[in-house]
C-alpha cells in the first residue's frame, strides 16, 4: 500500500509541474507585456545628455548639453556641439510628444530658424531612474544620443 501511495504522490506531482509550467508558458507574453503606459507628463525636469555622430558635409559631431522637459509638450535645450573640430555653443525650443509605448519625437527650433527631429525611447530604471535613448531622424545626419535624468 505504502508503494501504491508514493506512485500516486509521484504522478500528482509530476502533473502539478505540467500544469505549472503550462501555465508559466501561458501568462508570459502577458507579463511580459504589462509595462505601464508612458504619458507626456512623466517627461519632465532636466536631463543632461551627449551625443556623438557625423553629418554630410560637417564631419564628425560631438555635443554634451541640458536638455529640460515641462510635463506639458514642450522643451528647451542648451548645448556645446563640434562640427568637425568648430565648436558651437546654441540651443533650441521646440516640443516634444510621447507614445504610450515610451517611443516618441522632438522637434526643436534653433535661433536661426532652422529645424531639428529625434526620435526616441524612454527606459525607465531602478528607483525611478529615467533614460532617453535618442537619434536624430533628419537627413544627412547621423546622430546618436543619450538623456539622463539629474
């Protein structure tokens, strides 16, 4: 009887761990689909940022700058750029949307009236920890950059 009983025991637990591992396989593209929504507010306060790359007739970029969200649509950045070895130090205006996947564009107009995109991705981290990942998305230019939040 004894034999009989550990059988059974054996065979409910090996389906118990079926069930479990079919239910694991069942739920993960849902829990892995469950990242909160991002909304435009959450975009908000300074980020400090660099960015390296090249453009078609100015040769390599390097920049380092502040760039700072409102929460509402609209930001402001300041930043020193080389073009080639020609050190620039400008800034824009512009606004900015974001997608409720954490995606999003930023348009920004420099004092020359000229304009700049980017498209970007926002990956929060631990302890509320936000980074930008972003390129810019004009012609030409080949630009990758990167936001913390201070």
């Amino acid at each position: 009887m004894t034999h009989l009983l550990t059988n059974r025991n054996m065979t409910m637990f090996q389906a118990a761990r079926v069930a479990l591992f079919l239910a694991l396989v069942t739920m993960a593209p849902g829990l892995l689909s469950a990242q909160q929504p991002c909304y435009p507010h959450q975009l908000q306060g300074s980020y400090a940022f660099y960015g390296t790359g090249s453009a078609a007739g100015l040769g390599q970029i390097t920049m380092v700058g502040i760039e700072t969200f409102d929460g509402a649509g609209n930001t402001t950045l300041t930043e020193t750029a080389s073009f080639g070895g020609m050190i620039v130090r400008t800034g824009f205006s512009g606004t900015y949307k974001v997608n409720p996947d954490c995606s999003g564009t930023v348009v920004g107009t420099f004092p020359d009236g000229s304009t700049g995109h980017l498209d970007f991705v926002i990956a929060v981290r631990a302890n509320n920890g936000m980074e930008i990942h972003a390129m810019e998305s004009d012609t030409g230019v080949n630009l990758l950059i990167t936001l913390i939040k201070q």
